[in-house]
C-alpha cells in the first residue's frame, strides 16, 4: 500500500532542470498511440486526482495513458526558487519524460496549467506532437486577466489565510465545478496531504506567457473544451483557440466549471476518444 495519500506509480529521472537534477513521477496504462495529460495548478495537484476518471477509459480503448505530475506538483520533484515555476521549467519536465520513454505521435491533453504546459510544448517540439486536447488551457490572457478572476482570488484569498488541511482544500476547490456533490471527501482527502508537500514557491504567480498570437503556428489538430461557469480561466478564451488555430474545435459545456473531464466525464471520455480515433 502506497504511504501517500495517491497511489504511487512510477519515477523517471529526467537530469538537469533549472540546474538541478529532476524526477518526474506518472502512472501509466495501456498501449497504443501515447497520451499525455497534463493537470492543472493549484494545492494538492497531481495528475492522478485530476485524471483517474479519464485516463483508464482512454488506455480501454487502445490509447497508452501517461498521466505525470508536473514538476513541483504530486510526487514529482520541486524547487523553492519562485521564478523557477515558468513554462520552460514545465515543458523541460513534460520533454524529459518523452526522451527517456522514447515517445512518438503524442497526443497531449491539458487541463488549466496543463493546458498552457501542452499549448507551449506543442509550440516548441512540433515534430513530438500529433494532436492537443485542451480544458480551458491557460497562456491565452495577460497574467492581469486571469488575478480578476473569482475563482483565482478566492485560491489566493485561502492561501493567505494560512488555512491548511482538508477545509481550506474545499475552500479553495469550491469554486471549481458547479455541482459540489463532486468534491468528495475522497478527492478532498487525496489532494490535502499532498499540498503540503508543495513549496511556497509553487502557491505563489507562474511565470506563463501569453501564446494567443502564436496559436496561427500550430499545425496539429486540436480539440478544446470550456465551462460556461468557468470561475478561474475566463470562457474567451474559447473564441481565441477556434479563431486562432486553423485545425481547431471547440465544445462549449453548460453548467460546467473548470474541471470538464470531472463535472461532465463521460462526454468528455467519449469525445474525446472519438476525436483521437477519427480526427
């Protein structure tokens, strides 16, 4: 039995990020084309609580899941140093991670910071990158637009307060979906334990650019999902990738929030394994 608060999986050692070694910690299930998800920010992240309702579905229809931990989040390696947390520090780890699995033809599939993470990525390595699925991806407004956002000052709000532990969890997960009954003590208590494990550095701004006027540059088709209710990433941003990107479409979902694959889990499974198989 695992002695954290999310099942363990695997470690990979990626070398030097940001001058220091690296270990980038994911599970995997399946075989076939790779899938990559990518979770999103925020206390007690990892890419098992954010995707262990998607990823088995996808390896179930032929699809090799990887689901890791984003350096600085989950069980994967961090750094205190604040200007560390950029969006070369994040693409490093995702890299690192397809060079020492020897990775081809990746889909990429990013929720929030994920997003952003698989937006850059794809900008950077194109050859590594057959398609992105992004949930409200972050790196489409200036830094200013997202701070005016409720559900980013209620995160920032609760940090503050100096609240640790499952309630200030809930706090600052409130905000997230619509329907509350999702935040289960089960999903509660898997993140509560992990946030403390995160640095200060990690609670504080990531240094994530603006990419909106270089979405024309990708090439890969895209599938983009985007809560109407969406209190942390404002819902324009869905006008941006499906103006911006020539090969792009995007699901708009109703009574949503900024957790589609939780909040809407089977339409999201089910679309977008269709688009991975069909295009």
């Amino acid at each position: 039995m695992s002695q954290f608060s999310i099942p363990e999986g695997k470690y990979v050692d990626i070398g030097n990020v940001a001058g220091h070694p690296q270990r980038v910690h994911y599970h995997e299930q399946g075989s076939g084309d790779p899938v990559i998800f990518l979770h999103g920010a925020g206390t007690g992240a990892s890419g098992y609580s954010n995707f262990k309702g998607n990823y088995p579905e996808f390896a179930a229809a032929g699809f090799r899941s990887i689901v890791p931990d984003l350096l600085g989040y989950g069980l994967s390696s961090k750094t205190e140093e604040p200007r560390q947390y950029d969006m070369d520090f994040f693409i490093a780890g995702v890299k690192g991670l397809v060079e020492q699995l020897g990775l081809k033809n990746i889909t990429l599939l990013g929720n929030s910071l994920g997003g952003a993470v698989a937006l850059g990525y794809a900008l950077k390595y194109p050859e590594d990158v057959k398609s992105l699925i992004l949930m409200a991806p972050g790196g489409v407004e200036e830094f200013e637009a997202y701070m005016a956002m409720p559900g980013i000052a209620n995160m920032f709000n609760v940090y503050k307060s100096g609240k640790t532990g499952p309630e200030a969890m809930r706090a600052v997960m409130s905000m997230q979906v619509v329907d509350q009954s999702l935040l289960t003590d089960e999903i509660i208590n898997e993140r509560a334990p992990i946030a403390l494990t995160q640095t200060e550095a990690s609670r504080q701004r990531l240094y994530i650019p603006n990419m909106t006027e270089q979405l024309p540059e990708l090439r890969c088709n895209v599938l983009g999902f985007w809560g109407m209710q969406d209190a942390f990433n404002p819902v324009g941003g869905a006008d941006k990738l499906a103006k911006g990107i020539k090969n792009c479409r995007v699901v708009l979902v109703n009574q949503c929030g900024h957790w589609v694959q939780v909040e809407h889990r089977e339409m999201f499974n089910r679309t977008c394994i269709d688009f991975m198989k069909n295009g």
